[in-house]
C-alpha cells in the first residue's frame, strides 16, 4: 500500500470552520519555499545560517536546488549529508524541505550521470537534403533541447519531394538505394535517428531521451531512490515535494519556407515508429515528409496531427507518468513545471501540451519569468488541478526580474497568480554564494544579500494568509473552454504558407482568456486528449451538467477551431443533448479527428453561437456569471481577477487589481446570493464586518481599490449588519523641507569594474571591463570563452596548474583622505595586493554584501591620485570579477570616470546616484523633521520612490513599512511642536552587481548574457538605476471623510 500523501497545505490546519488563528500567524505549509541555490562549495554551518535566514524572512520553507557554482559533487556523500542536515534543521523550525531533482536545469539527465550511458541520450530525426558527409553541426550551448548534426545516426528513410507552389505535389518513400528523378522536378530528402552530442551545460554530457521510459527509468534511480535512501523516513513529512524543472523533448523545428534547402530536427526515439503504428495504424516513416510540408488546397494531413499527438503521448509517459506514479508510490508530491508553456507554438515546439503532462503531477506548476502576465499558463495549470482534485498550483515566480524588482513588483505579481489558484509560491531565487559566476545567475537573490531581507515577511505574510483562505473548500467555476493546442498543431508547417493563421491562432488564444477573466467570468480548460479519462456520455447526461474529473461546468466554449477530436463531440452531444450549453465561438470545426467531417457544425447548427468577439461570447455565458465588479455608471472594471472558493455555507473571494499604476475609483461588487461580508486585512491578520446591502437576490458591496490592491472577503449568509464607511480625503499642507541627514546601513563603494592589464611581466593594456578582460587573457591561454552556461566546478576536480600571471591596474583620485578604507575582493588569499606601490597583506576581515565577497584593510590614503594592482596566478579555473573600494567617502561619477570626494552626510529629495552614492546599494535612513498644529490628523505621502520599499519611524518608535499604494504613513494625531521623521529607503543590489554596461533600456531577461552584452548594446559608461526618495514626500492632513 503506498504511504499516504501530504496535503499542501497540511489537512491537520484545515478544520471544519476556518481558524482564525492560523490566519493570524500561518504555519509554514502556507508559506512561499524559495530556489535556494546550492552555487558553491556546501558547508554545513553556512547552511544553518541561512535557514535561519528564511525564517527570519517569513518563509516556511526551501527548495534544495543545485546551481551554476556547485562545488560539492552532485550526490556525493557530502552533498547528502548537507542535505540530511538541512532536513534535520527544518525539523527542528517546523519548516519544510523541498527537493529539486537536477543537476541545474531542464530535469532528466542527473548532471549527466544519465547521459553519460549513450543509450539514455537525447534522440531526434535528423531530416536533412544532404546525406552524411562528415559535417558535424554540434548543438549549441544552451540549457535546452535544441539539436544538431551529429552524423552518428541510423537511415530510416529517405524520400523524392516534389514541390508545386510550395505544397507537396507528390513525395515518395524511395527503396534502400533508389535514387530521385534525375532534373529539379525531385529533391532528395533523408531520415537519420541521431543522438544528441556534449555539450558544457549538461556537464559534457548531452540532455536525456524524454521519450525514453528507461532513460527515464535510470533518471529516477540516479536521483529520486538516492534521495530516497538518505532521507525517505522524511517523506511526506519534513519534505512535502520533488521539483522537476523544465523536462521537455528535442525541439521541433520547421523550415522558413517550403523551398528550403537545410536540416530540420523534430523528437523521436528508438522505438517512435513501431510504437507509432501501434497506436495509429500505419507506418509514419511512409507519410514523414507530410509533418514537414503543407498539403495542396489547404487540407489538413492526418500524418501531421498523428504524430504530434504520438510524440506528445510518448514524452507524457515516459517522463512526467513515470515520475508521478513513483512519487505516488512513495509519498511525495511530483511539483514543478514544463518547458515553455505560454503560447501554442511553445507548447507544441518543446513539449507537445502542457496540460496532457501536468495532469500526471501531484501539485502542478508553473513558471512566471519577467514579471510577465501570462494567463494562459497559470490557467492551464489551474485547470489540471481542478479537475485532478489537485491540493493547489506552485508557481515559480520572480525569475530574471533582476535586483531592482521591488516589493510593488513581488507582491502584484504574487497577486494575480493567487487569483488564478497559486498556493505555493516558489521565489526565484536565494543564492547560497555570489561568488564568480554565480552572482550572475538570474537575480536577484531573495536573500540576505539584499538589503531588504529582513522585511521580506510583510510579503510571506500577506501570501500566507491569501492561502490559508484560499486553500479552502473548492473551486466554483461554471464555464469549460477546448483547448485549442491540437487545431495549431496541423498549421505546424513552413513558416512562409503557416504564418499568418499561426499568428491568428496565437492571437485568438490569448484573447479569450483576457476577455474572460477581464469579463469576471472564471473558466477551465478542457484538454481533448485527458477528456475521456476524466469523464463519459453516461455522467454527463446523468449530471445534466459538463463533468470532468471534480468539476461540473454549466458551459462549454468551442474556441475558433478548425479540429475536435471525435470523443470530445461525444460528449459535447451528450452534454446538449442534456439542455447544457455549448457555444461556438468564431470559426466551427470542419475536422473531426483532423478528418474532413459535418459533424461539429450539426452541433453547432443547434448549440450557441457567436463571432469571435469579447462581448457577444460574456452575453452568450451571461447566465454564469457569479459575479461582478462596475462603476456607478455600470461599466463593468476589466483590471481586476478573482478566484471564488466554497467553503461549506462560506464563500470566499480573493480580488486583485491589476494596474500597478492608478486605483480604481469606487465601485460596486455583485455577488450572487444573500451575505454578510467580512474583509481580511492581509498584512494585519484582522477581520472585520464591511458594508453589504441586499438586492435581487444579490449582494452589494462598495469598493475601493488602490493601484496594485486587493481584497480577500469572506461571505456568510446572513443580513448585513454594518453602516458605510466613510473614504478618508487627505490635503496638502507642504512638502518636508531638505536637504536633510542622513544615515548609511553599510558603507559606501567604488566600484572596480575596468582595469589595465597585463599578462606576466608583458606590456601594460588598455583600460578593460573585468569580464571582456578575462576572456581576453582566457584567450591567450587558449581557453575558450567565459560565458554563463560552463560546466559545474564539481565536474572538473582536477588542480588546475598555473597558466601565467595576470595584474590588474586600478587608478583613482581623491579629493579627501580616507582613514579606513577597505578593498571587497572575492578569494583574497590567491591575490597579491600593492597600493601605491606598497604590498598590502591580504587578509580579510569580515565580508560586504555577501560572505564570498571579503573585505580586506587597507592603509589609510591621502587626497591625490591613488594606484591599486592586483595580481595572481590564472588558471583555467580562475575567475577574474569586479572589485570594490569600501569607506566613508562620496563618489563623483562623469561617463565612466570616478573621483573620491567628501562622505555623505546630507542628501536632498531626489536621486541620491547623482549626489555622492552612485554605487552605494545599502539602505539610506532620512533624518527629518515636521511640525504639527495638534489639531488634524497627519499623514507623509511618497510619489517619486528608487526604493524596493520604505519605513517610517516617528519620534523614535518603531518603524512601519510603507511598500504599496498609496504609499502614505499615517501618523495620527500628533502633540503641537516639532517631530522627529526617520524614513529608510531601502536599496537594492543593481547599482553594483547588475549589467552596468547593457545599454538596452527594454532588457527584460537579466541572465548572464546581459553582463556580457556587445555592439549598440554595451557601453563603458555606467548604466545606473535612480535610487532613493526622488521627490520630496508631501505632508498631509486628514480633511475630511467622502
């Protein structure tokens, strides 16, 4: 009998009415579990200190995730020992302990001790014009399954093509050694299986055969019975969940246009074609050339569709079925989430569907890069987990964002994940070390190197207390929606001829969920290929309602489709058939099973239907509706999302506001049936009756929403009981005077990013950004280049024997003298220090920012120009990295020139990297002052803020963030006189660590290529972020109520 699993959250805090306590101080299975990034060598004191970190930070928890730096051996006895006593210590907190299943990412090849067995590698049709030839085109360097040329490989066919207008006109499959017609009517065309060649990310290995289910099997041995032997007695206990990171298989590519003449790669394995014809009923390699080409007169190729759906199939079984059923078997949750899951091109390019994998997880995920807003991923996500009885949605969160991210941004984005079912957020990512290339690995770090860390918990405590309401109950949703991935899989051809209906089709799927959702009209998707098993004609006409798996729906939308698979019309009849309503949207399918066929648009000719157009489809689901959300003039506010939860005789919604920028205005809240309402004050814990009124049947309640707000209510039946609460109106009586004192958390830097340079006692060269100059001296050694995708340090265990010597030459000017300045180096030890010309014993004493980053004394300098070189042995394992000059100094910045100048004591209003702190990334506390008259009630509002939040401080009391709109600190009433105002504006990490030469001013994917940008897109000059309080905050006075 397999173990049970956990719940998440835990069912021990599920009671049958909701505790209000737990909503006060939530347990940890409510709160977020960040990537800690295992980046470096594990040593297991750091380790304990940071897991007190992440509880300081309001976390319940962690993901134990190997990353660029790992310097331990990938599932050596270190590595699970340090993993044993992570566990050991979350025990003790009562926090929790998630794994992650890879060696870094995309999960399967188990840091290439999967793929080091050439059996359980990545395979692929090589589809190609030119035979083998001995040209070998190795796949790129990157951390995803893109394929080469590896001339390594099997024929298993080869075909004459002839093309009329870009269409196949005819294609044959030729004999073992038939040639084409001779002439340009014929071009020849080959089949190789290929299996892809090592590459430096996956360790010199390659990515692992996802359509394999030994590979998968090895997979699953290499990694989850090796954890489970360390710490299986802690299963389903202290570790809730395994993560699996992007498994997808080997990309599909497509030609740009039908004449090309170049290899193309799609996924296949082994056995693809016999399993093939198993499952469909004939020999795919007869009809290849039809998944490359489009067929005349538009039609649709049954070959295309079926092998699309076979490999969607063979990649949903081998890898995330095989996963599931073990992690079932052995009391864990399978989380995380698949390979580009956004739009219909990445799903069909990576992984085929995601929905048709996510269903075989036991908590489904997702992953939210660059703070984007994509609702068809989350409700794709959403929809498995529904329908699955599934316990929430993880979502991956926060990712590439960069340093300047700030708490606007973590909790708005937080917020409509939770609207669209996200119970368990995972934040993208805590580094265990900034050291070399580590700290460019996707920041920022949610972490104790941020200045902010220890005011994270106001974020962890508002998401935790979204799910210990939002975990309740279940879901109401009453309106299903086809999914319509199978319709753009036949348009999967040339991009010349597919281009403008894929673009229409891509169009039309991220329109409906936006009209939907934006139209306050919750829904689900349906995958064909899961509906049979999730339900049958016979409960659906029992139920009178569209069954699927725990949901019922009232409506199923027909999205603009050009296919239906023949089981889903079953039940769309029998659903009809029934009195349910089923509405065409747009186009009606003219395939059944991708085959010409009548038989949808006879359904349609007695079912719903409309144009593809937003308010026609909400007036055809009008009937649906549980809620609304309109002005005073009745025009409904497209900017909010919602989740509704039953809970017994309770309801409970969460309400989001999407715009970061403006509030809502008021508005009025239609809910169905007859409440009382009560608000949870999520930064609080507190709950209080709010004003409702009764009409129709329905309930009303006034709201006002702040740009980025949100409400969670909670709704019993009952009569409501409180008065309207007046609106607080505030004036204006004057802006707080400057410049004024201030106070530095940290002391402020220069930053050593540019340095002459010379290799061994040769000439001294130009001035150079530290990373271009590393790959130049890597270059001499005949190295190859530094970039972000190396193989990890524990691959490569061998002493790495002096190449030569590299010095670094730094010359600055000071207008002032500096009694303490200090030298932020990483790995001081290797380096010899001269200033001035005099050694400087490199000895650290204490780290900035980070403990690999060490500070290191230096004798007290004079004003006047200044010499700092620094030089070590280089080896193939050296990593060159910015360093930095740490005192009590100002900084005066022209371009790309610095000059020392007098310490900050004073700053005024505005952005303090133009008045002495361009580098300075600490927090800056602001000693002012206002007078009070001792009759109205006071208020500070903030407009212009560079900060990723602030605190107030009256009089010496303790301090009360200010971090979202309207971003005003109310101070009460105050006694006649003068009072003491401390405002923190805490900083973040960019103006020192990020891309300081990318010129993009659109860069939105802060990785390690943006450090290493190039043409128009780099500059020598710093390319720096405003910082501080950048306008002076406004005074106000409490004038009245509205």
């Amino acid at each position: 009998m397999s173990p049970a699993l956990p719940a998440i959250p835990h069912a021990s805090v599920l009671r049958a009415r909701l505790d209000e306590k737990v909503f006060c101080a939530p347990p940890a299975a409510f709160r977020g579990t960040p990537f800690w990034a295992w980046n470096s060598r594990l040593r297991r004191p750091q380790l304990r200190r940071q897991i007190a970190q992440f509880a300081q930070m309001g976390f319940g928890g962690f993901h134990m995730h190997a990353r660029t730096g790992l310097a331990t051996p990938y599932f050596g006895d270190e590595f699970l020992t340090a993993a044993r006593e992570c566990v050991a210590e979350v025990g003790r907190r009562g926090m929790l302990a998630w794994l992650y299943d890879e060696d870094r990412w995309p999960s399967g090849f188990g840091g290439g001790l999967v793929t080091q067995d050439p059996r359980h590698r990545l395979k692929y049709v090589l589809f190609t014009p030119t035979p083998y030839n001995g040209t070998v085109r190795a796949p790129p360097n990157i951390s995803c399954a893109r394929a080469g040329r590896m001339e390594n490989g099997v024929l298993l066919a080869h075909y004459a093509v002839r093309l009329r207008d870009g269409c196949l006109a005819r294609y044959r499959r030729l004999a073992e050694n038939e040639p084409a017609a001779s002439g340009a009517e014929e071009t020849e065309w080959f089949a190789y299986l290929e299996t892809a060649g090592s590459v430096p990310w996956y360790n010199h290995q390659s990515y692992v055969d996802t359509l394999s289910p030994a590979a998968l099997a090895r997979f699953i041995a290499v990694t989850h019975e090796r954890y489970q032997a360390a710490l299986g007695a802690e299963f389903g206990k202290t570790i809730p969940a395994i993560f699996t990171d992007e498994p997808q298989h080997a990309f599909k590519e497509c030609f740009e246009h039908a004449a090309q003449q170049t290899d193309l790669t799609i996924p296949a394995t082994s056995d693809f074609f016999e399993t093939f014809q198993n499952a469909h009923g004939f020999d795919l390699l007869d009809a290849l050339p039809e998944v490359f080409w489009e067929l005349p007169g538009g039609r649709a190729s049954i070959a295309r569709h079926r092998y699309h759906d076979h490999v969607t199939a063979r990649f949903a079984q081998a890898y995330a079925a095989q996963l599931g059923a073990w992690c079932q078997k052995n009391g864990l949750l399978l989380t995380g989430h698949m390979m580009e899951e956004p739009t219909l091109f990445s799903q069909t390019h990576a992984t085929g569907e995601a929905m048709r994998s996510l269903a075989h997880f036991q908590l489904p995920g997702i992953d939210m890069l660059c703070d984007q807003l994509e609702l068809t991923t989350a409700k794709q996500a959403q929809s498995v987990a529904r329908q699955y009885g599934r316990p929430g949605v993880m979502s991956e969160l926060y990712g590439v964002t960069g340093w300047a991210f700030d708490f606007i941004g973590h909790k708005a984005q937080g917020d409509w994940q939770a609207a669209l079912g996200v119970t368990v957020r995972v934040p993208h990512l805590a580094w265990l070390s900034m050291a070399g290339e580590a700290k460019r690995d996707y920041p920022a770090s949610i972490h104790y190197q941020s200045p902010w860390w220890r005011e994270y918990r106001l974020i962890e405590d508002h998401f935790a207390r979204v799910n210990v309401v939002m975990t309740r109950g279940k879901p109401v949703a009453r309106v299903a929606v086809i999914h319509p991935i199978e319709t753009y899989w036949l348009c999967y051809g040339p991009l010349a001829q597919t281009k403008d209906e894929r673009e229409q089709r891509e169009r039309q799927f991220e329109e409906l969920p936006r009209w939907l959702l934006g139209g306050l009209m919750d829904f689900d998707y349906l995958s064909e290929a899961l509906l049979p098993g999730q339900t049958t004609v016979d409960a659906i006409a029992r139920a009178r309602r569209f069954v699927v798996g725990k949901m019922s729906y009232d409506a199923v939308v027909v999205p603009a489709l050009k296919t239906l698979r023949s089981t889903t019309l079953e039940r769309l009849e029998a659903f009809a058939d029934a009195g349910g309503t089923v509405v065409f949207a747009g186009e009606i399918p003219a395939l059944v099973d991708a085959a010409p066929s009548p038989r949808a648009r006879k359904l349609a000719m007695r079912a719903a239907r409309c144009a593809w157009d937003r308010c026609e489809l909400l007036v055809r689901l009008e009937s649906c509706r549980e809620l609304d959300c309109a002005d005073a003039a009745g025009i409904r506010c497209t900017e909010l999302m919602y989740q509704l939860r039953e809970d017994g005789p309770e309801r409970h919604i969460f309400l989001c506001h999407l715009n970061r920028k403006h509030e809502t205005g008021e508005l009025r809240l239609r809910v169905n049936g007859r409440w009382r309402v009560f608000e949870r004050d999520t930064f609080s814990g507190a709950i209080h009756e709010i004003h409702a009124a009764h009409e129709e049947g329905n309930t009303t309640v006034p709201l006002w929403l702040e740009a980025h707000g949100h409400k969670l209510l909670t709704l019993r039946p009952g009569n409501p009981a409180v008065a309207v609460a007046p609106r607080p109106r505030w004036r204006d009586l004057g802006v707080l005077a400057d410049p004024v004192r201030v106070t530095l958390s940290e002391p402020n830097a220069l930053l050593l990013d540019q340095a002459e340079w010379r290799w061994n006692d040769g000439a001294w060269q130009p001035r150079e950004e530290i990373l271009r100059l590393h790959n130049a001296v890597r270059a001499r050694c005949n190295l190859p280049e530094r970039e972000g995708h190396v193989a990890q340090p524990w691959t490569d265990p061998k002493p790495a024997k002096p190449l030569g010597h590299v010095a670094l030459r730094f010359r600055f000017s000071s207008e002032v003298s500096l009694p303490e300045p200090h030298l932020a180096i990483e790995e001081p030890g290797a380096w010899r220090i001269t200033l001035d010309g005099r050694e400087v014993p490199a000895r650290a004493r204490g780290w900035w920012v980070d403990e690999a980053i060490r500070r290191v004394p230096l004798p007290a300098l004079k004003a006047g120009r200044h010499e700092l070189v620094l030089s070590r042995a280089f080896t193939r394992k050296t990593e060159l990295e910015w360093n930095y000059l740490l005192g009590d100094f100002g900084v005066r910045l022209a371009g790309r020139h610095a000059t020392l100048t007098a310490p900050v004591r004073r700053l005024a209003f505005g952005d303090w990297t133009t008045q002495g702190l361009p580098f300075y990334t600490g927090n800056v506390t602001y000693h002012g002052a206002l007078t009070a008259g001792g009759i109205d009630a006071l208020a500070v509002k903030f407009d212009g803020v560079g900060a990723a939040l602030l605190t107030v401080a009256l009089d010496g009391d303790p301090a009360r963030p200010v971090a979202f709109a309207p971003l005003r600190a109310e101070l009460g009433r105050l006694a006649k006189g003068k009072h003491r105002l401390d405002i923190t504006a805490f900083g973040h990490r960019h103006n020192a660590f990020g891309p300081l030469h990318n010129t993009d001013r659109e860069l939105r994917w802060l990785g390690p290529d943006a450090w290493r940008s190039r043409g128009g897109d780099w500059a020598y000059q710093y390319q720096l972020r405003p910082m501080g309080i950048l306008s002076a905050p406004r005074i106000q006075s409490l004038e009245t109520f509205k």
